[in-house]
C-alpha cells in the first residue's frame, strides 16, 4: 500500500510538470511591438575628413639654391606675397649678357640703316643720272655710249639698295632675337623670386635657406582657407537620398562634444569601386576656429523628416534587402511572419513601416526566444 501510494504521488507530480510544461510552452507571450512616433528625422551616417578644396604645393621653376625664406608654417599671406627667393648672381650675370647682345644689336641695326639709307641716296642719284642721259642722247648732245653707262650704274646701284634693304632686316631680326633672348633671361630672374599664387595659408614649410632646388621641387605647401570642406564616405545603399544643399552636422574627432552645422556642396560622380562608398562634400555653416587637414570627422546629413511612423529595428526583420522583409505580427491572437515594405531607415538602424500596413495590426519590435507560427501572442502593455 505504501508503495502504491508512493507510485501515485511520483505519477501526479509527473502529471502536473507536464501541465506546466505545456502551459509555459503554450501560453500567450507577451510581444513588445513598434509604436507609431512623430517627427522623426532621416539622417545618413558617413566618415572621413577635412580636406580643402583649393590646395597646393609650390616651388620654383628653375634649378638654385634657396637663399631666403620669408614665411613660416602657419602663416596666412594675400596673393602676391614674395614666399622665398632664389641665389640670383648666376642669372643676374645671364640678363647683363642678353642686354649687351640688345646694344650690340641695336648699334648693328644703326650701322645697317645708315649703308640702307647711303645706298638709297645713291640709287634716287644714279637714277635720275641715267634718266638725263637718256634725254640728251635722244637729242644728240651726248653719246649712246655714255647713256648706257649711266643706265648700267644705275642698275648696280639699285642691286646695292636691294642687298641695304637685305641687310637691314638681318639686322631687325638679329635685334628682335635679342630681345627676345633678355625677356627670357629676365623671365628666369623673375623665377627667382616665389609668390603666393591665392590668397592661402601655409600649412607646409619644407626647404631651408641653401637647399640646392630642382625644378618644380616644393618648398611650401598652401591651402586657401575658405575652401576647407569635410570629404565624408556613405555606403551607396544610404547615400541615394542625399542631393546639394541639403542640411548636415559635422563633428570634430579632437572636439568630439561639438556639432558643426554645414551644408552638402558636392556628391562625388564616382564611387569607390572596393568599399561602394560615395563620396560626399560637406562645407560648415560654422566652421573650427583652427581645422586640421586630415582630422577625422563624422558627418550626418538629414535627408527628411516623416511626420508620423511605426519603426522597426532593423535585427526584428529577417531578409532584409534594403526595401523589404520579413516581420513576426500578431494576427487573432497568434504569430504570422509577414512580407512588409519599408519607405526608410533611421540614423540608429530602425526602419519605418510602410504606412499601406494596417495601423491596427501589431508588428513584433523584437524576435523572442519561442517565436513560431502559430503561437499565441498579445501585444505587451
């Protein structure tokens, strides 16, 4: 009897382990399901950094060795602004030469001119010489002879105008290539001498005073300070709203408590072929006091608002592609995974419900251990 007893107690407390199994395993869960919120903001997340659109690094054209330095790393010159300047004596000695060519030159031209303006002379004499000989041999007063002897010096004299008038333009040409020769040897003097080409700030000085320089060898690097901008990368699957103009905030890695509005400027027309990312522009409305190029920002740009929507976490939807996916809802009193559409995605990876869904029907805003079709659900409190 005791025994019996015994089998009977173990076999109702199997029984009632079972019942409760079977209640816990069956009994309605309680699912936490998206509510509807109000103005919420669009935004896409992107990293990168500050850059400056107007950028440079400057040398000099010509081979020499640097004898002055005028400006320093940080310092912010108007355009025009002697930067540096070149050991001139060597070039200085070439621009004495090519003015002593000049002179040469011009004394040839002078010479030449004065046997061009002889040789004309000579030609009007012999000219009208012959012609009066002419005139007195038709009449007889003088011999034929002597009218062709006439005639024949007035032939060599203008063969020696036409050689004058050769000469002359030698001479022209030989003074224009050396003046010629001098601009470009007073061009290389000017060479000498380096100029801010903008209106810029140095954020490099990389020679000292008796470097030997070659050409094109930079010597400061310049960047105009009111191009500064933030070059941000966004994944091309959130960068399609974003368009020029559109409002954003940056922040700085080194003052990481500060928001910095600014305004989308440029999207980049090519992306990134490895990291699909798009590149985006971002100029501040309120700039840093002092911007570092390079600095690492982090950008967001808002690319709209919704006045009202029911937003889902983004790990409560399963296949996700961007547009559509699947959703756990609470159809009479059980779970049904539903196909939804959604029309965007907040900044913190919650997307918002296609407002096609019925408002009234729940939509489950986390997956619970014990999710299956089927089970019996009502919305948590």
């Amino acid at each position: 009897m005791r025994r019996l007893g015994l089998l009977l107690g173990a076999g109702l407390l199997g029984l009632a382990a079972a019942g409760g199994a079977w209640a816990l395993r069956h009994r309605p869960i309680e699912v936490p399901v998206a509510r509807e919120e109000r103005d919420v903001p669009i935004r896409v997340f992107g990293l990168g950094t500050i850059e400056a659109q107007v950028a440079s690094r400057i040398g000099f054209e010509v081979a020499g060795t640097l004898a002055e330095v005028l400006v320093d790393h940080g310092d912010r010159v108007p355009v025009g602004t002697v930067l540096a300047r070149l050991a001139p004596a060597a070039q200085q000695a070439r621009v004495a030469k090519a003015e002593a060519g000049v002179q040469s030159a011009e004394a040839q031209q002078g010479r030449v001119a004065a046997a061009f303006d002889r040789a004309t002379a000579l030609a009007q004499q012999k000219r009208a010489t012959s012609q009066r000989r002419r005139e007195l041999a038709s009449r007889g007063t003088t011999s034929p002879e002597a009218a062709e002897l006439a005639e024949t010096d007035a032939v060599a004299a203008a063969a020696d105008l036409a050689l004058a008038r050769a000469d002359l333009a030698v001479a022209r040409a030989a003074l224009a290539d050396a003046q010629a020769v001098l601009l470009a040897e007073r061009t290389a003097l000017a060479k000498h001498t380096l100029t801010a080409p903008f209106d810029a700030q140095i954020i490099a000085r990389l020679r000292e005073p008796g470097t030997a320089l070659g050409p094109g060898e930079a010597v400061f690097g310049l960047v105009a300070p009111g191009s500064l901008w933030a070059l941000a990368y966004v994944d091309e699957g959130r960068a399609g709203a974003i368009r020029e103009g559109l409002a954003a905030e940056v922040r700085l890695r080194s003052l990481p408590g500060e928001v910095f509005p600014g305004r989308v400027v440029r999207i980049g027309l090519e992306s990134d072929r490895v990291t699909e990312e798009r590149r985006i522009y971002v100029r501040c409305l309120r700039c840093p006091p002092q911007p570092i190029l390079g600095e690492q920002v982090q950008v967001e740009v808002e690319t709209g608002r919704l006045p009202a929507a029911r937003l889902v976490p983004e790990a409560a939807v399963e296949g996700f592609d961007g547009s559509s996916g699947r959703v756990w809802v609470i159809e009479d009193g059980r779970l049904r995974q539903r196909e939804v559409r959604f029309m965007a995605r907040t900044l913190d990876a919650r997307l918002a419900l296609d407002p096609g869904l019925p408002a009234d029907l729940p939509v489950a805003a986390r997956v619970l251990t014990g999710f299956r079709e089927g089970r019996a659900a009502r919305p948590a409190s």
